[in-house]
C-alpha cells in the first residue's frame, strides 16, 4: 500500500521529466525557525507520519546517526533501495513542514 502512496504522491509533485509540477515554497528564515519550540512539535510529527521501511530508515539515518550502511543491515536494505527511501522520506517530509509549519507560519505574517 506504500509504494501505491508513494507513486501517487511522486506522480503529484514530479513531471514525467523529474522537473517539479510547482516549485515547493520558500522557507523564508529556516533558521528561526529551528528556534522556535512549536517547530520541533511539528518535525516529530512529520518524522512519524512518514510510512514503513522509508520512516524507519530516516529516522535511524537522521536521528539515530547511523551510517547509510549500517541502516541497510539493520534494515536489509541494498544500498539502492536505502536511497530510494530516503528520496521519498525527505519528499514527504517536505511536503508535511510545508503544509504544517511554513504555510501556518505565513498565514501568520500576512497583513
């Protein structure tokens, strides 16, 4: 069922080319935003939505610091397949702080 998502979330954002459908929106000061607690509430929920074997690979690659071949073994992954899933762990990732943090926070600072 997540492979399903995953094309139909790659087929939303990505021409037939690789070229984006829309360019995601500027994060105007990713550094303040880093600094600001509600963020951190916001990235751990994204972390988590992202599904299955892509979630757990970025999760022990990012948060956990391990190596790329150290969560193949952990996972059995080949390296290809690693990359594919962190490809689409940072797609979704994206596209969750884009709906939930940077969009709300221009709403925010608009007139």
């Amino acid at each position: 069922a997540g492979d399903g998502a995953d094309e139909d979330l790659l087929d939303r954002l990505f021409r037939n080319d690789g070229s984006w459908m829309s360019q995601p929106g500027a994060w105007d000061d990713p550094e303040r935003s880093l600094e600001q607690e509600g963020f951190w509430v916001v990235l751990e929920a994204c972390v988590q939505a992202v599904p299955g074997l892509a979630g757990k690979a970025f999760i022990l690659r990012e948060l956990v610091g391990m190596e790329a071949d150290e969560v193949c073994k952990e996972l059995t992954l080949t390296r290809s397949n690693y990359w594919v899933l962190m490809h689409r762990a940072r797609l979704r990732l994206r596209q969750c702080l884009d709906q939930r943090w940077f969009a709300s926070e221009e709403r925010e600072s608009r007139p």
